[in-house]
C-alpha cells in the first residue's frame, strides 16, 4: 500500500538531479503512513458512544465566586504556574488579506489589529498579577516569517520579547481520491497543517514543551486568534478549574439559538466531549430542561485550559483523525499545475475538541457572550469583523 501511497512521488525521482531527489526522499521517508488508515475507517462522527448533558460553573455561580476563583487564579499565575497557547497559523484570505490573519487591520479611526486585541487582553490580566505569562505561538509554514517580523515591527505590542515563542505546527500530506500522496511540484510534496489538534505534539517536537518545563508552567490556556474579546489566562477561569479538581476547563456561551453552528460541550460515556452541531439530531438540539434552557446549551468558544502532566500522558495517544474532502492544488503526472474548481481529494486533520475527550474531566465554565465571544471569521455578516467592531465598542475599546 505504501507504493501505491508513493505513486506520484516515484513518477518524479528518476527525473530530478541528485540533490533534489535526496530532499524528496527526505520529505517521504518522513511521512507517518499509519496516518492513511483513517481513509478506510468509519468517519469520527460515526463512532460517538452515549451522549449526555453536562453540568457548568454559570454565569450566577462565578458572580457568587469570583473573589475565590480570581484569587486562586491570580496565586498560580504569580507562581508561574501558567501558560498561554495562541493558535495563529492561518491567513486573512476571507478577511481580504494575504497575511497572517491576526495582522489583519479592524480599526475605523487608528490601526487596531487582531494580534493587537489579543495581546491588551493577555497584558490587563499580567497588569493585574505583576508578573508575566509565557506565550507561546503557533504558526505556519506560511505565516511564520510574517508573524515574528508583524511582532517585531510592532515592538510585540509592548509584553516583553523574553515571554513570546513562535512554533512552526506540523504538516502532513494530502492525497487524490485514490490515496496518492500529491505533488506540489517536481520536488515537494503537498503538505498542510495537521488541525488545531496538532498543537501540543507540535510543541513538543519544536522544543517548546522543554521551555514549558524550563519555567515551571503547569497548566496551559489554548486559544484561537479569530476571537478578539476572549480573555486569556484569565484568573477566575484557572482559578474555578484549578478549585474543581479537574483535568481541563473549557470557556463556554449559551447558544444563541438551537440551530447554531458550534460545538456543544457534553458527555461521551461518562467523560467530556464535544458534539458538533451537525451531528446533533433536531430533537437533541431542541432539548429543554425544565427551567426552559437548552439542555445541549453550553457551545464552545476554543478557549481551553489544560494540565500539562495530563496533555503528557495523552500525548502518545493518537487523536483521532478527521478526514476532510478538499479542493487541492497539485501537480499532475505530466508536470502541469493544476487549480481544481471541485474537490479532487482528502486533508487529514486532528481537531482540540478530540482533547477533550483523553481528559479525565472537563470544567464548563460560563461567560458572557457579548462580553467574551466576537469571532472574526467573514468580513462582513455573522461572525465578521463588522460584528466584532460592534462588541469591541460596546466593550470599550476604542476602534
């Protein structure tokens, strides 16, 4: 099966010069074949055992809380107990830009970017401790460059360059319909990021889990760049989840409506899970308690806190895989690059959300969604940078 896996690799070694058939070996000898199992395998959606509701930390239990949980937040993240995790290796393609998303401009009457948002958030909550939190960015092969110079040129928004790490997230090939491994062109292969599931393994083979050990963090909080209201290693958060007990916490909003198109924070025989929107029956999603609530309600926001001990254990656990039908631009067998207008083959992704599952337990935590939750996904619309200008307002800061 392998050979067949290589076929397009193979067409290409006997045509190119010693050193660029040495870089292409290099780059198959580097595949992990197992990784194609996932093309015969029922799809992940298929294969969910008992679904439950589960319970969260609500809104009116944290306002009885705070000082308790801020408190205890506040101690871990002066002890350095604490780290940060900002996934950030897209581009603004949807957002009109090139770049790397979070570079991508949204203020009105001065520059405001999205790294920009993220970084004043991280740094109101390092005001407030006296101490910095390590944080450790996650990029691509394509926006890497881009990033490390946007934050050099930007003096790193002012949190001292000695917290900020940049690491490259792992890449993993592409196949045809067939299962072939696709060519970029002569000599390398079509890579792609390997999901936002990748990003402890990817740490970890960067040498940025020995910079974690290095500084004594305990707990790492994972975040997207999308949303720029989020609060990062926010104190009452890892304060509640430490307080809990549990393994992992996970920020959670009350869905807007049955319908809506995000994740739901549940139980998967007994232990935390994720359900995707779409694998929600109509009448799971339209569930009630009796207080009127949706009983599937809690929808998260990729705002995860995790134990690094247990992210350790679970590392050599392979996630599972999610195998996504795509559009691919390749190279075909008679060397013409080739920009298909309908899907021609499969990506291979790990998702966060998977994580959740390897947890012993999940804290639900909730939070207020205009307050926390202004994803930038579109330019104009639902979840767009329209929609995100409006709740940056209403939360004071000024565009």
């Amino acid at each position: 099966m392998e050979n067949t896996r290589r076929y397009y690799i193979d067409l290409q070694m006997d045509k190119l010069p010693e050193a660029q058939k040495a870089a292409l070996q290099a780059q198959a000898d580097a595949v992990d074949y197992s990784l194609f199992d996932a093309l015969g395998a029922p799809a992940v959606a298929d294969t969910k055992g008992e679904i439950t509701p589960i319970g969260a930390v609500e809104i009116k239990d944290i306002a009885e809380k705070d000082a308790q949980f801020r408190a205890a937040g506040l101690d871990a993240i002066r002890a350095g107990k604490v780290g940060a995790v900002l996934l950030a290796g897209g581009q603004g393609t949807r957002l009109g830009s090139d770049r790397p998303k979070g570079t991508v401009n949204i203020g009105l009457t001065h520059d405001v970017y999205i790294f920009e948002c993220l970084m004043n958030n991280l740094k109101e909550v390092t005001d407030a401790a006296g101490v910095c939190v390590p944080l450790y960015i996650m990029t691509s092969t394509v926006n890497n460059d881009d990033t490390i110079a946007f934050f050099r040129e930007h003096d790193y928004f002012g949190y001292p360059r000695d917290y900020v790490k940049f690491f490259i997230q792992e890449m993993v090939p592409a196949v045809d319909y067939e299962g072939r491994i696709l060519m970029k062109n002569e000599s390398e292969l079509v890579l792609s990021p390997n999901g936002n599931g990748g990003w402890f393994s990817s740490m970890a083979k960067t040498g940025m889990l020995d910079d974690v050990h290095a500084r004594g963090v305990e707990w790492l909080n994972v975040f997207a760049v999308d949303n720029v209201l989020q609060r990062i290693a926010d104190p009452s958060f890892v304060g509640a989840t430490l307080l809990s007990g549990c393994d992992s916490g996970s920020k959670v909003v009350r869905k807007a409506n049955p319908g809506e198109k995000v994740g739901v924070l549940c139980r998967e025989d007994g232990k935390p899970s994720i359900i995707e929107y779409y694998e929600m029956s109509d009448e799971m999603a339209n569930l009630r308690n009796a207080d009127g609530e949706l009983t599937y309600g809690f929808g998260v926001i990729l705002n995860y806190l995790f134990l690094v001990t247990k992210l350790e254990e679970i590392m050599n656990d392979r996630l599972p895989i999610h195998v996504v039908e795509k559009k691919i631009p390749y190279m075909n067998e008679k060397g013409e690059s080739i920009s298909p207008t309908e899907p021609n083959g499969y990506k291979f992704e790990t998702l966060v959300l998977d994580m959740i599952h390897m947890m012993d337990d999940c804290l639900a935590y909730e939070v207020v969604r205009r307050k926390e939750f202004a994803p930038i996904k579109n330019l104009h619309g639902a979840d767009s940078v329209d929609s995100a200008r409006e709740l940056l307002a209403e939360n004071g800061v000024t565009l």
